[in-house]
C-alpha cells in the first residue's frame, strides 16, 4: 500500500506519496493538484530519460548531462529556454525527474518560471529520496560553491517509486546511505539511528530500505514544517555534516567524490568538534563514527585525495550558514543535534585542521 504524507512548508503544501512502482502521468497531473495535459515540461538526465518515456502518455522533455558538473547556470538556462519554446504559462507544471542534481535543478527553474510555476518530483536515487526533494531548497553550483544561487520553492508533490532502487548504482548508494545516517544521528535516541545500524550493509532494495525512507520522509518534513525558511534554529540542524563536507567538495573539485561522501566526512568532523566543545558525549560520536567506519566512508584526516588548504579555509569560511558574519557548527548532541557558535575552541579546532590539511597537500 502506498505511504501518504502532507506537510505545510509556510504557505506552501507538499504531499508525498512512497509507493512501488513508477507514476503514471495522470497521477502527476493529480497530485500538482490541476489538469496540466499539454502544459508541461519533465526533466531528467540522460541515465532517467529512459524512465521518464515509460511514463503513460507523451511530454516534452528536457534531458541534462548526468552528474554535478551539469548543475549550473548554463543547466538552468536550458529549461528556461526549453519551457519557452514550449510555450509553458505560468500555470504550467515542472516535473523533475531524477536524483538531487535533477531536482534541485528543477526546482528552482519553476520557482523563477513566470515569478513560480507548478512542481512535482520523482526522486530516484537514496540520496533525493530521502532530503534532496523534500522541504523546498532549490539551487545550483556557482564559482565553484555548492548550491551557491537559490531559493525556497516546495513541490507540490513529490512521488518515490521504490522501484528505482533496484538500478541504483553502487555510488549512489552510499551517497545515499550517508544522508539517511545523517537523519537517524538527528533523531536522537528515537531507535532509528540503533535500526539502521543494524541494517546489513549488503542489503539493498525496496524491501530493506522503505521502512527508512518513510522515517526520513517523515523526520525531514517535520523539521521543515517548524522553520520553512532556515529563518530559525531547527531547519539549520538539518545541515550535520555539510559545513565541512562542502568545503571538502570544493577544495576536491565538485563532482569528484559524491555529496554523500563528502557530509560522511564531514560528520566525522562535526563528532571530533563537537566532542572537544563538550557538545557531543563522546560514547555518541564514537558510535556515529563507527556507523561511518562499516560503511565504508573516509572520515579521516588527511582526506586519501590531495586538498588545496586555501581553497578548503576559503570555502569552509564561505559557508551559508553564517549568521552576523559568524560561521555557526551543527554537532552531535546527546538527543539529536545542536548547533555551535564562534568561540575561541572551534577557532583553535579548525586551525588544527587546516594544519593537518596543509601537511597533507
């Protein structure tokens, strides 16, 4: 049976739908909640064109490059450029189809389409199942910074066939992987972190990991449903990990190792800061990092693929979670996450770090 969530992002409502097998057309129309038959666009990459022709009923198409070194302003232009020729109004439909690239991509064409048009979602890979598509954060990559341009913009409809996991490359799968450890370290001491670290690391599929998405589903789009917009303290925590794994993507060249990977990294850093600020138990990071350890993820420093330090400090104090000018940390803490401020430890922990960086290159 499939799972069905709505969640009130602002003024903005997003239905999800988990269920097995790929949507049919008319159920996209449904769900964005209009009849939109000849006014849309879907937009996929060359790895899910394939997917999105199987979908009853013909529309036109949009088919990007696969891979990060497609999300930019040149992409965004495409679909502009594509809904344009097609006459799309501003009561036309978006459809994105495909992983976090795809979808962020989308989403933020249809929130600048006509000042905002129609979206809906068709995640397929872990890693937009269970954060890319939920919540509303749209951007793309710009001098060199991860999803430096964006805007807030939720779909109206997000459906996941849980079908498209029984493709999903290696690669993808421990992007994923990293996200969904990241919400279940979120959740604190609710036995969803004990659950998933129970999981074999050699299951894959539907039937292992609906079950997770559903509770990722859910986790995420309670956060969001409390702040929107990041405009408070709570939307924030969702970013454990990121700070550090951003600037990791960035001093490594974006695209050469998987988002995931890179906040993998990144959490094993929010676990050592937090652990020295007092934030985080150190029987909690150790158990963080020992998920991150079976998982096969690099969490140590030096990173095995050589770092430019200075473009590592330059992208790290670049981070847009900054407030006042002050870069601000989300660590492990006993119940979920917290975040920390600028204090004389973090100053003294990230110069370790670069130290040890610097040594490395």
């Amino acid at each position: 049976m499939p799972k069905f969530f709505r969640f009130q992002f602002g003024n903005c409502s997003s239905s999800v739908i988990i269920q097995k097998k790929l949507p049919r057309l008319e159920e996209l129309y449904t769900l964005a909640g209009d009849t939109f038959e000849g006014n849309c666009l879907a937009v996929c990459d060359d790895h899910t064109l394939p997917l999105v022709r199987r979908m009853d009923g013909a529309v036109p198409v949009v088919a990007l490059p696969p891979g990060e070194s497609s999300k930019g302003w040149a992409a965004v232009e495409t679909i502009l450029r594509a809904a344009g020729k097609q006459g799309l109004g501003r009561d036309g439909l978006f459809i994105g189809a495909g992983g976090g690239v795809v979808c962020d991509l989308t989403a933020f064409a249809a929130s600048v389409y006509m000042r905002g048009a129609a979206l809906v979602l068709l995640p397929t890979t872990l890693l937009s199942m269970v954060d890319a598509s939920i919540g509303g954060k749209t951007g793309f990559d710009l001098e060199g910074i991860k999803n430096l341009a964006g805007t807030f913009y939720p779909a109206r409809g997000i459906v996941i066939a849980a079908d498209f996991l029984k493709t999903l490359p290696e690669r993808e799968w421990k992007s994923g992987m990293a996200e969904l450890i990241k919400t279940a370290v979120l959740d604190g001491d609710s036995g969803f972190f004990d659950r998933l670290k129970k999981l074999p690391r050699e299951a894959k599929g539907p039937g292992s990991f609906v079950p997770f998405i559903e509770e990722a589903v859910r986790i995420k789009g309670r956060i969001v449903e409390r702040d929107p917009r990041e405009t408070g303290t709570e939307r924030v925590l969702l970013n454990l990990g990121h700070t550090f794994g951003h600037a990791l993507e960035t001093s490594l060249g974006l695209g050469t190792i998987s988002h995931g990977e890179a906040v993998a990294w990144g959490m094993a850093r929010s676990c050592e800061l937090g652990t020295e600020l007092g934030l985080t138990p150190p029987e909690w990071g150790e158990a963080v990092l020992g998920v991150l350890h079976v998982r096969g993820y690099e969490t140590g420093v030096p990173f095995p693929l050589p770092l430019d330090p200075r473009l590592f400090r330059s992208a790290l104090f670049s981070d847009k979670k900054k407030k006042n000018g002050t870069l601000r940390f989300v660590v492990p803490g006993a119940e979920g996450a917290r975040l920390a401020g600028w204090n004389a430890q973090v100053e003294t922990y990230l110069e370790k770090l670069i130290s040890k960086i610097s040594l490395s290159s």
